[in-house]
C-alpha cells in the first residue's frame, strides 16, 4: 500500500519516443491541463506526467500509527478526506472512536464527506482561517496535511492536555522555480513565509511543547505544459489569478523548453510536524 502523494513518483517521461504527450499539440496539452477536474487532493492523474520525491518520514503511515493509540481525533483542511482515508485504513481496526474533519471549499467538503462517512467521520465545513467550532480539549490527537496556515491559537485550545499536533508542512520557497518562472523574483518576506523556525516560535507562543520538527527538500519535474497547468490550477496559492489565456506566452515558452532541454525541474520543501500540548 502507498501513502497518497502530492504528485506521483514515476521514472517514465511522457515526452519519450513514441509516447502520446511527445505528439500532442500545446494547444491540446492547456487543453488536456485546463480540463481535469481540481476537487480533493488525489494527485494521480499526474502519473507519469510530473513527479515528486517523497519525504523520508511517510506522513500518512505516521498518522496512521497515532490513530490506532487515539480516542479523539481531529485532521484540519482534510481536502478530499483521501489521506485521512489511507491512515484510517491502515489504523483498522483499531481507530478513534470520534474522528472529525474540518475542510474550507465547498466541492472539497462534499468529496470528503462521501469518502469519510462510511468510515464514522463527519466533515465540518468550516473556513481555513477561522476559529476551530470545537469545544476546548475535545481532541487528543490533531493532524493536518499540507494547512495553508496553521491557527495555532486555536489548535492549542481544542487539544486535550497532554494531546499531540501532528502535521506535514509545506514550508519555505516550495517548487519557487515555477512560481518564479511566472512572477518573476519575489520579497524575502513572501518567499520565507512558511519557515519552520517561525512556526515553531508561533507554536511555541500559543504553548505548545515541540517534540519532533523535520525538513527536507525535494526534486519534482514536470514533464508536459499539461502537468504544470493542472498544478498551478490545483494549487491555486503558487501563482494566485492564474489562468491559460494570462499567462500563455509564458507557457508556451515553457512547453518549447520542456519539447528541447527536458523536464522543467523545481523542489518542494516539507517539514514534519509534531508538538504537544502540557498536561495541565
């Protein structure tokens, strides 16, 4: 069994001889890129289209090791509920009796919900940023794959005392080669943003205890204009507005560049998470 991934790890180039991508047109790769669907957080289309090394710690593989010790337990942003399933699966039969997810954007909310259900989960729409709608110590286990920004205030009051947080964090300049093939150099300020030495202090600050925090940097390519128009439409915070018709030139110079020299390769970078809340 393998743990949902970002984007799928595959030695094969689509650009090779004779594969269906090496003869596509570039306007029927954005065609291709701008037509799959961006609900839930299943990267597999992308199979032998980009891909990602994956970190060293198995995040899904480690959840699943502290749901099977939980008694209540909270995943917050859970997407399409696709990694809390694979860690509820790999957990059975020995899971939470109360397991709840949050998640922000409506079509995310519905696939999580028919992933989830039938597992005894209930998703709670609720906004990424705001305040989590749980009584205080409510949970002794709270994960989350990938938040976009982490409520730490919040995460510390819905803890149980002695409750862990335990999370994979996009952190600092994550695949900036492409976001900056885009936009161009970026602020310090906005490159370093998800440092993990500020999320510590943030965690810190809210009282939390940090236990384990890991980073590592990672190589992704993208093979095809297709993979890469699929991305930046799925991960909408890389190149904020984006859409084919803003920034065609650029991609088409992108598609002539991958055609000649290869893969376009970025990094991601990601840091394991795991903090505790003081026993009271």
């Amino acid at each position: 069994m393998h743990e949902p991934q970002h984007t799928p790890t595959s030695p094969a180039s689509p650009d090779s001889p004779g594969s269906p991508t090496s003869l596509a047109s570039f306007e029927d790769l954005v065609a291709e890129g701008a037509a799959v669907p961006t609900e839930g957080w299943d990267f597999s289309w992308f199979e032998g289209r980009a891909t990602e090394a994956r970190p060293s710690w198995g995040y899904a593989t480690s959840l699943a090791e502290r749901l099977s010790r939980s008694t209540a337990a909270l995943d917050i942003q859970t997407g399409g509920g696709e990694v809390l399933d694979f860690a509820l699966r790999r957990a059975a039969p020995k899971v939470p009796p109360l397991t709840v997810a949050t998640e922000g954007w409506p079509p995310n909310v519905t696939k999580a919900t028919a992933l989830l259900r039938p597992r005894g989960v209930a998703v709670v729409a609720s906004p990424q940023d705001a305040p989590l709608p749980f009584a205080d110590g409510a949970f002794d286990l709270v994960g989350s794959r990938h938040p976009v920004s982490p409520h730490w205030a919040e995460i510390a009051r819905v803890l149980q005392p002695g409750g862990t947080y335990f999370a994979q964090h996009v952190g600092p300049r994550s695949v900036f080669e492409l976001v900056e093939y885009f936009l161009g150099p970026l602020h310090e300020e906005q490159s370093d943003a998800r440092h993990p030495d500020r999320e510590r202090a943030a965690a810190e600050a809210a009282g939390l205890d940090i236990v384990d925090l890991r980073a590592e940097r990672l190589r992704v390519e993208f093979h095809d204009i297709a993979a890469v128009v699929h991305f930046l439409r799925k991960v909408v915070w890389m190149v904020p507005g984006f859409t084919v018709e803003a920034y065609e030139p650029r991609l088409r110079a992108l598609h002539e560049s991958i055609r000649s020299d290869g893969p376009f390769v970025a990094h991601s970078t990601r840091h394991l998470f795991e903090a505790r809340k003081p026993d009271a």
